[in-house]
C-alpha cells in the first residue's frame, strides 16, 4: 500500500517592514508540487517555478497578499483563538480516552465475570444430570 502524498502549501515571506511579499521557494525541495492557499485556483497544484511564477502575478493573488498584509492584527487574534481552541480540544480529547479506558477495563471485567457465572451454570447441570443418571439405575 502506498502511501498518498500531499503538495505543500505556499507561505509569503514577511520583508523588513513586517509586510508579507511573494518570495518563490526553489521548487528542488518541493518533491509534489506546490499549492497556494489564494484561492484564485483552489486545487491547483504547481509543480515547476515558471507556472508558479506566473501564478504569483495574477490579480487575485495579488489581491489575496494585499489582504493578508491589511489584516495582520485580525488573523494574529484568530490564530491565537485557534491556538486556545485546538488546547482545549487536546485536553478533552485525553479526558474522553481515559474514560474510554475505564469503560473498556469495566467492559473486560463483567466480560469476565459472565463466563465465570455461564462455567458455573453448566458445571451445576452436569452435576445434577449426572446425579439424575445414578438415581435412575438404583
């Protein structure tokens, strides 16, 4: 089985004025191509430099950099929002995997105990058949 593969995802660079600028990657690294998350072309994959490069002049793209770098603030307060989201989800989900063990541990144990009570069931009535059997000869 193969396993699939995912291009990676391109990131402006941010120059001395703390403004994100397009800045072309070498695409020798980037082994299954490159997707930018504009949106001008949302499933396109860019595997050479050139279709990139032309890529990185189109207006919607431009448009996208232009908006990245007037909202700054608001998507540095949506990461960290994100980043208290994904802490808390972390945390319930090892709450629910504990409880999960728990019940799976409670699970085994009753599992247990339910053949233990079905043996003693079925060694209770071999007894009393074969306590019928030497009844009957007398």
């Amino acid at each position: 089985m193969e396993l699939a593969t995912q291009p990676d995802m391109y990131s402006p660079s941010i120059d001395i004025n703390n403004n994100y600028v397009d800045s072309i990657p070498s695409f020798n690294k980037f082994r299954h191509g490159l997707r930018c998350p504009c949106a001008s072309r949302k499933d396109k994959i860019y595997l050479y430099y050139q279709s990139f490069s032309n890529h990185i002049k189109a207006n919607v793209h431009q448009k996208w950099l232009k908006n990245l770098n007037e909202n700054k603030v608001n998507f540095y307060t949506e990461n960290e929002i994100l980043r208290t989201t994904i802490e808390n989800q972390k945390l319930i989900i090892a709450k629910m995997d504990k409880e999960i063990q728990n019940k799976r541990v409670t699970i085994d144990y009753l599992i247990q105990q339910l053949v233990t009570l079905q043996n003693e069931n079925l060694n209770k009535q071999i007894s009393e058949n074969l306590l019928d059997i030497n009844s009957m000869d007398l």
